[in-house]
C-alpha cells in the first residue's frame, strides 16, 4: 500500500530537509511530493538536492508564484490519483505536524475515508502558541461547525490521510478556497459525499523556524466560507 506525503512549500529552507529525512527515517512505503510556490529563499535548491539523495522517494512540483495551500495540495492530490497512491496525506513542512504520527494515520485509514489529525481531541494539544492565536483558533472551529454542520473537533486541521477512495469522490474542480478555509471546504465535501471521518489526536508543535504564512486574508477567506457553505449542496454527477 503506497503512501504520498504532500508538503506544501514557501520559504521553507531551515526546515524542509529536516522533515523530509524524518519522513525518510520511518522506512513506511510512502513517498514525498514537495510542491512550492516559488520560495526565494533556497528552498527549492534543498529539494532538488534531497531528489538527488533520495532517487524515486522524493518529487517536486515547482509552480511560478504563490499560489496558495489549497492548490498545493489539489495538485498534490491529482499527482496521486494519476500516479496510483493508495493514500495521501496533508502535512505541514515546518515541523507543526509530527512525523512519527504518520504511522499512527495510516493504521486509523483502514477503517475510515479520512483521518483527521485533531489538535482538540482529548483536551488542547497545542504547544508553544500565544494565547490569542489558540483563541482565533478554536473560535474559528466554533464557528466552523455552527455554519457547516459538521461535527468535528478540529476543521482546520492540517495534517490529514486521505483514502484513495476520498480523492476519487472529491470534487476537486469545485474546490476553491485557501488556507484554513480549505481545510474546512474539504471536510464538508467528505461529510456531504457520505465519505467516514475519523479523528485521531495529534500534538501539535508550532514551528521551530522560519515566518508564519498565517494572514488576515486567510482569516478573512474562512469566516466568508461559512455562510456559502450553509447553501452549497453536492453535485449529483461530476
């Protein structure tokens, strides 16, 4: 059963070879796909350096600005499909998503559509955050939840595993949103295709290195998807 790793890139150069080689390190039958957006900072000469070490394990999608999380990881699940993975996964590049977990993932998605990584499942698994951005967050899901209807405890989650089964029934043409409206977008499409969810708790480790891409547009994206999502109903055929 092979396993694609998706790491969306930018500006990610103190951390990616650190989380590709302990992804490496785990010897599970998974791949990695980097898909940057155009980092200036010698993140992509470190992925061409980790395809050369690490020959048919690690690939590169390099895109010609910044695109955004949602594409990354649309085009990371097109790659997928089109290459006969039976799982990918979400996953941050910056240390925020323990690697040592994917294991734990891919035991849950023998029985579930989709694996949640969940920071709030079992109490707030969150490290070294301020208080305000734990606040924005789990206000976020609140809201989130009100306005979807889904019962989650973490919506915006990034670190996900995803059966070939869900890629094949996403609509991932109608999917638009970036960010931690993406997140949010996509869960709600598994939840209306009747795809299974299953949430696993995570801990949750704020970055080591390097800026936070967390913006006001992102924020911004993910409080308007919540009215559309209270009238955005599946296709009947795609």
């Amino acid at each position: 059963m092979r396993a694609l790793i998706i790491l969306p890139t930018f500006n990610e150069v103190q951390n990616l070879k650190g989380v590709v080689e302990k992804i490496i390190n785990l010897r599970i039958e998974a791949d990695i796909l980097i898909i940057d957006d155009n980092s200036i900072d010698g993140t992509r000469e470190i992925a061409s350096g980790l395809i050369e070490k690490y020959k048919e394990k690690v690939f590169l999608i390099e895109r010609p600005a910044k695109l955004g999380l949602g594409s990354a990881y649309i085009e990371g699940f097109k790659f997928a499909l089109r290459d006969n993975y039976d799982y990918a996964f979400e996953m941050d590049a910056d240390f925020s998503h323990d690697p040592r977990e994917i294991p734990v993932f891919l035991e849950a998605v023998q029985s579930a559509d989709v694996v949640i990584g969940s920071r709030y499942l079992d109490g707030i698994r969150i490290m070294n955050w301020p208080l305000s951005r734990l606040i924005l967050s789990y206000t976020a899901n609140i809201y989130a939840r009100l306005m979807s209807g889904l019962l989650l405890t973490d919506l915006t989650s990034g670190y996900k595993c995803f059966s070939r089964k869900a890629l094949e029934a996403l609509p991932l043409s109608l999917i638009k949103s970036n960010g931690y409206a993406f997140q949010i977008e996509v869960n709600f499409w598994c939840q209306r295709l009747g795809l299974s969810l299953k949430e696993i708790p995570i801990t949750f480790t704020d970055r080591r290195a390097g800026s936070s891409k967390m913006s006001r547009e992102i924020v911004r994206e993910a409080f308007f998807l919540g009215p559309r999502l209270l009238f955005k109903r599946c296709p009947i055929t795609r």
